[in-house]
C-alpha cells in the first residue's frame, strides 16, 4: 500500500484533500501543485537531505509546500508568521533553510506561491522527506528535532497512518477538523496523516469556538484534534450545541486537561474523546479512551509502540506508583539539531528518554502525569505541582483559564502565584481573591494554596495550548504586581 496524497489522486482525483474558508483543494490539485513546487526546489540546487521552511499559516499553500517537501526527501521547518525577527531569523540560520516558503517576498532566500507553477524545474528523487520541528522549551533558544532520513520509497512511511487506524479508527472516510496552527507538532502531523490515508481535511485559519463547532456539523466531521484550552473555551459559550451525529473521535493533548473540563466534555459529546500523551520528540506514546479515562480520571494511558520507565534521580528505576520522571524505551532515539548535549541531557544512563514530564505508573500500567519538571515550584523545601492546582480552579465553571506558577519569596524561596481568566470580571477582585482561595482550602493541602491571585482577560498561552509560563514568571517576580491576596490578614 503506498500511502501519499499521490496515490489517492490516480484513484480519485476530485476527492477533496482540504477544505478551508470555503475553498477546496482536491487530491488531483494537491499532487498537481507539489509535484511541480518539488521540481522548482530541485531546479534551484534542493537536494534529498537539504531543508526549506514554511511561513504560510494556515492555508492551502502550506500543505501544498508540506507535500512537495515530504514527496522529494526534503526537510520543512513550519514557522509561525507570528514570530518576532530575531526569532524567525534565528531558526531559519539554525536549520539551514535552502529556500523559504512565504508570501513576504522580502524576506532572503523567498520563493512566493505566485511563483510556484512558473519557472524552471528539475527532476527530484521520490522518497520521504520529514518535517523538522522546533520546541519552544522554557529557556533559551528553541531546540530543532531532526530525524535521519530514511531513504524509502514515498508512502512507505505507514509508522503514524497504522496508528491513526489501529487506535482512532481513522480511513478514507476520515473527516478531520484541525482547529489549531499547522506549525506546531500535532496538527501538522495528524493532517498529514489523514491525507495519506485519503481522508478529508477541514482547517481552520484560526480558532473560534463557536466557529469550531458549527464547521462539526456543517462538514460532517468524523474526527477531530484540540487541546484543551479549546475545550474551555467551547465550554464557556451561551449557546453550544449537541455533537453531531457524524463525530465519533476527539483527540486531544498538548497540555494537561483539567478533570472537570473532561468529564463535561464527555458530558456534552458523549464518550467519544481520545487522550494521548507525546511531543515533538516523539519518543514515545501513551493513549487512554474516554470509558478507560472515567475508571482512572487523571491518567494519560497506557503506553502504545513503547515502554515506559519511571527513574529516580540517579536514573534508578522506581516501582509503580512511585513518582519520578518518565522516560520512554523505544526505537526513537532523541535527537535535537545542532544540540547534541540537549538529547543527552534528556537521556537516562539506560538509554531511554524522557520529555522533562514527572509522573507515575500504576499496577495495570497507566501512566499519571504530575507536572513538566521544569515547572515544579519549590517552597520551604516542598515541591509543588501547578497542575493539581490548575485542575482544582478549573473545577469552579465560573473559571475559564488559569496558570499557577512559583515566583521568588525571601522566606520561603518561592510561593504559589495564580493568574486566572474568570466568565464575568470581577466587581471586587479582593474579594475574588479570598473566595477563591477559600474554596481551594477544601480540594488542596494549605501550602499549595496560591498567597496572591490576579486576573487577565486571556493567559498568554501559545496556539499549542501550552502557557508561557517563563513570560508570567517574569511579570510577576515583582511583589507589588502580584494583585489579591488569598487571606484577609495579609497586607497587598
């Protein structure tokens, strides 16, 4: 079975690939277009190996610059139009990009879509290509993942597409609703996967949850990818209708999904919502359906083409139910371009490797993760993980968002700091302030109760839907900025 937008076209050339603001992008256009842009890249000296990067958002053209890199043993870095220019400029140089994909015919080494079916071409070699990944990481630069190239014939590549059946049941029928940006790991990886399999899919330039939700029913989708910030967002609409009839599989990761969100979720949608725990790594792969979830609330699954270990600091594997950090054994090896102390560092003595979560697994094998390591807050010598309080203010409808961080304390090293998105905005947030932690006192131990709580009208979260928690961190490690105290006694 060869398994690329290609062989779907010589069978079915006017089945649609993309549907997005309206405009269809059949199999038989797809393959037209990339096969030509391949040859545009061949004719100006890309070879198998070599990598080019995608500033397209969402679009039709960025999948049309996907295919043609993928279908010629190209490398494509997916960027984000939104990055600052010393960020673009530093991931462009750091990868090596031949050429740049854009509509800014500005920028070096441009090559515009209106010049993608004109000019010379050249023959190219069809084998696989890979997308080339940055992590946005807590500190520092981020960290390219590269892959070694295979070498294999195109559609040979069947690792994700037998996944995508075995586990959410994903064909040819395939609806798929990609709500998030294409430049980021998941979305880009679950629609190229569906284009393999020659399903359908519906993007969305940028999320809106009303808008989310009527494209469910308009196309017919069958499956869908959030996370879960999009959840609470859906959630806190006036008006939200019944999942449609045609939605059997809900997919999401990214980020911890708070265990009220979910249950509401499976509530309005039924048990159609499918977790799983991965990166852009992609070392290893937990998985969890909704009725396995409602018996064990919290977990992230049980591992799938991988085997988890739970080490200790010194690399010591721990029993179930011991916390540690997670590393997977598998046959991906971690690998970051031009950082090779950083896959060491993510690398156990035993040769697994671990994507800088803590957690534990239990008797039966369920993975239950407690915080990235980085985020762990350390006061008077406890840790502190913001997820369990994160997932405690979640709980009250009332909250929208929220993000919990450590911020420097004389005393006691760090304390807890909250910032939260509330339905309504406060009348009096002092006021808030004490509620909330009140009502916290009954679901968290009183040293995880945050000392001060502010609001926003939106967290800075990226379009992962992860927080950018270094960014809170930063604007909060003034005291006098940190807004309300949680107890009447103390003094703003």
């Amino acid at each position: 079975m060869s398994l690329h937008p290609g062989a779907i076209a010589a069978t079915a050339p006017a089945r649609a690939a993309l549907v997005i603001d309206g405009e269809v992008l059949t199999y038989g256009a797809l393959t037209e277009r990339a096969e030509r842009l391949a040859g545009r890249l061949a004719a100006l000296g890309c070879a198998p190996g070599d990598t080019v990067a995608l500033i397209l958002g969402n679009s039709a053209d960025f999948f049309v610059a996907a295919w043609a890199a993928q279908m010629s043993g190209l490398y494509f870095v997916p960027l984000s139009e939104r990055l600052t220019v010393p960020e673009r400029n530093y991931i462009l140089a750091d990868s090596g990009a031949k050429v740049v994909l854009t509509q800014d015919a500005d920028l070096p080494r441009a090559l515009v879509p209106a010049q993608w079916d004109s000019g010379a071409t050249a023959p190219f070699a069809r084998i696989e290509g890979s997308d080339m990944l940055y992590t946005s990481g807590t500190t520092g630069h981020p960290k390219g993942v590269k892959r070694p190239l295979s070498g294999a014939p195109l559609g040979s590549d069947a690792r994700r597409a037998e996944r995508a059946q075995a586990l959410f049941g994903m064909d040819s029928d395939t609806v798929f609703l990609s709500p998030a940006p294409l430049y980021h790991a998941a979305p880009l990886r679950w629609a190229m996967t569906v284009l393999r399999l020659g399903g359908t899919v519906v993007a969305m330039r940028k999320f809106d949850a009303a808008e989310a939700l009527r494209l469910l029913g308009e196309h017919r989708v069958t499956h869908s990818q959030w996370v879960p910030t999009m959840f609470a967002r859906m959630l806190a609409l006036d008006k939200r209708p019944a999942g449609p009839p045609s939605h059997i599989c809900a997919i999401h990761a990214g980020a911890p999904c708070p265990p009220d969100i979910k249950r509401r979720m499976i509530d309005w949608w039924g048990p159609i919502l499918h977790e799983y725990y991965s990166g852009t790594e992609a070392v290893g792969f937990t998985h969890i359906t909704s009725a396995e979830w409602l018996e064990r609330p919290g977990s992230v699954g049980r591992a799938h083409g991988a085997v988890i270990h739970i080490l200790g600091e010194d690399d010591t594997p721990l029993p179930p139910g011991a916390t540690g950090r997670v590393f997977f054994e598998s046959a991906t090896p971690h690998a970051y371009h031009n950082a090779p102390e950083k896959a060491a560092a993510a690398t156990s003595r035993q040769g697994y490797a671990t994507m800088g979560d803590i957690g534990h697994v239990d008797a039966e094998g369920y993975l239950w993760l407690t915080d990235r390591a980085s985020f762990t807050i350390i006061s008077g010598g406890a840790n502190i993980y913001p997820a369990e309080i994160e997932a405690a203010l979640m709980s009250d409808p009332g909250v929208v968002d929220c993000a919990v961080f450590g911020v420097p304390d004389a005393d006691l090293g760090e304390v807890v700091q909250a910032v939260i998105e509330l339905r309504e905005p406060p009348a009096d947030p002092a006021a808030a302030a004490r509620a909330i932690a009140e009502r916290l006192r009954g679901l968290v131990a009183a040293n995880k109760i945050p000392r001060q709580f502010d609001f926003t009208d939106r967290l800075p979260r990226m379009d992962s839907g992860k927080v950018q928690k270094r960014i809170l961190a930063e604007r909060y490690a003034e005291p006098t900025r940190r807004g309300y105290f949680g107890r009447v006694r103390e003094k703003h």
